[in-house]
C-alpha cells in the first residue's frame, strides 16, 4: 500500500508544477489550441488555449512508476515485467497522438494526422502487445465471466479481442475528450477503480504483478488529477490527443492484464456511450439522412440543448462514478461467498 500512496503523491505533484510551467511556455510563445468549425459556436471562445497537456501527465506517471519500481527493486529485488509493459503501451499511444496534436500545431489546424494514419498506428502499438503479451508474459487466453466462475479459453483468437479492446478504448477516450477535464476526470474515476481491482489482486488472490498495475494506475491517476487543477472549465490547457490515445492505451492495457476486459465495458460505461452515440448519428444519417443527435458525440448534444458546459462535465462525471461502482461490485461479488 505505502508503494501506491508513494507514486500517487510523486505523480501529482510533478504533474502538478509541470502543467504550471506548460501552461506559461504556451502562452509566452502564444501556442493554442485550434477549434474545429464544425463544433459547437461557443467553443469559439477557447480558441488559443494552450493544448498538449497530455505529455505532462504522461511524463509525470510515467516518472512516478519509474521512482517507485526503482526503490521497490532496491528495498526488495522485486519488480514485474507487466507493470513495465502497461507503462509502454501508454507510451507508444500517448506518442501517437503526440504526432497528431504537433501536426495540427505545425498546419495550424484542429486535425493533424488522418485517421487512417492514426490507425495504422495503433495497429502497429497493437502488433508490438500481441508479440509482447504470449512471448514474454505468457498472458493467459481466457474471458473472465462475471457473476460466474467461468473463464472461456479462446487460444490465439484472444488476440484479436485485445486489439479490438486497445483500438476502440483509445478512440472512445479520444472521443470524450470534447469539454474541459471530462476526459481527465472520466479516466480519473476509471483509473481510481482499477488500482483497486489491482490491489485486491494483489493481496487477496496474491497476483505477484498486482502491486505494479495498481503502482502505474496510482501514478496515472494522480498525474490527471494535478493536470485537473488546470484543465477543469474554464481550462487553462488542454490534453489533447497526447493525453487522450495515451489514457485510453493504458486503461485497455490495465483491464487486459488484470483480465477484467468485460468489466472494462461496465466500468468504462460512459466511454461506451460516447462511442455508440457517434456509432448512431453516422450510421442512421447515412440511412434516413436524419440525425438523432443535435451533435455527435453526445456531450455536445446536451451543450446544444442549452446546459452549461460545467453540468454536462459534472453530470457525466457522476455518470462515470455510477458504471465505475456497478463494475467493482461486480467484480468483487466474486469475493462473498
């Protein structure tokens, strides 16, 4: 537990004062954010808001799990490659959209990379865990059934649900990025549970690696949440998709390894609907030529029937609590007889 509150107080205090120091570099050289057209009209007025705050809190978790991983090793000679793979993917993804926000910088542009590009990508980030999880973590193949004790050996057909789980949390992520720290504090609360299912892995069912997948989701968590300080309505800096592919990699990698992956689709429930609210307006558009939603994804469906963007940002928080809850619940039914 001491491991955990360590990365918890180095990871949001170095995000804390860095964020501080982004956001003054920014505005010095008057780097900002690029708003897309075709959003809603009262974004218009966050246009130059300094952007790419997600390589903060990437670099700050990151530094958090290496200080703690450092003198656990020291004190103990213990360390797991898992806790250092989930550090990686989150990496690789958060570099990604690195790419994508610098383009969009460089064009002066909200778009950067094209989203075929952005794919690719992250096939290949996919590519690199596959090779990586069966030939040096020997990751088990199996679905964990909730409410049961059932777990469903797939073989190699495994492999395609991980990819499918990394390619379409990360978007889902990048999605709910559209309204000052909702993405930040949607992954917060996510990221919060899972270091609990980490914990309870750890001391109850003694999962060796536990300890370091709750040790990366402390250090992740409280690296959003010094960057909340700055990102919360009105924000002060922006994520961007640095910090969004990046939180969305390493919420897939964390709920893969710990082999919660159905769970991920309760706990991660607002993800969902983000996703499949955009799923919706494109498919029924193409078919009706009609939109369900004033605006897709559907934050701004409520933004444009008038709520204030602080109440949408707070509602789908509360939201996020709500799955985030039902999915430990679920998960811990397992531990009552």
């Amino acid at each position: 537990m001491n491991w955990i509150f360590l990365s918890l107080t180095i990871g949001g205090v170095i995000s804390l004062l860095l964020t501080t120091l982004f956001v003054s570099f920014q505005k010095k050289r008057s780097i900002g954010e690029k708003i897309r057209m075709d959003g809603p009209k009262s974004h218009s007025t966050k246009v130059g808001t300094p952007t790419m705050g997600g390589v903060i809190f990437v670099l700050s978790s990151t530094a958090a799990f290496t200080i703690v991983s450092l003198l656990k090793y020291y004190r103990h000679e213990d360390y797991s490659m898992e806790g250092i793979f989930i550090a990686s993917i989150l990496l690789l993804c958060s570099m990604v959209g690195f790419i994508d926000d610098y383009m969009a910088l460089k064009k002066q542009r909200s778009l950067g990379l094209r989203g075929w590009i952005k794919i690719f990508l992250l096939v290949i980030i996919c590519i690199y865990f596959v090779l990586f999880s069966k030939y040096v973590l020997d990751l088990a193949t199996y679905i964990s059934i909730p409410f049961t004790n059932i777990n469903f050996e797939l073989g190699n057909w495994y492999y395609i649900i991980a990819v499918f789980i990394i390619l379409s949390t990360t978007n889902a992520v990048n999605l709910t990025d559209g309204l000052d720290g909702l993405a930040a504090g949607s992954s917060s609360i996510v990221l919060a549970t899972f270091c609990f299912i980490a914990f309870l892995e750890w001391t109850i069912l003694d999962v060796s690696y536990g300890i370091d997948v709750a040790v990366i989701g402390a250090s992740a968590l409280a690296a959003c949440i010094g960057f909340l300080w700055w990102n919360t309505a009105p924000a002060e800096i922006f994520m961007g998709d640095t910090g969004s592919f990046g939180l969305g990699g390493l919420i897939a990698a964390i709920a893969i390894v710990l082999k919660q992956e159905i769970l991920l689709i309760v706990i991660g429930g607002l993800f969902v609907i983000e996703t499949l609210s955009v799923i919706i307006q494109v498919l029924w558009f193409k078919t009706s030529k009609k939109r369900v939603f004033k605006m897709a994804p559907i934050h701004h469906h409520f933004e444009l029937l008038g709520w204030p963007e602080i109440k949408v940002i707070i509602r789908f928080w509360l939201i996020c609590a709500i799955f985030s809850a039902l999915g430990f619940f679920i998960y811990y039914l397992k531990f009552i007889d």
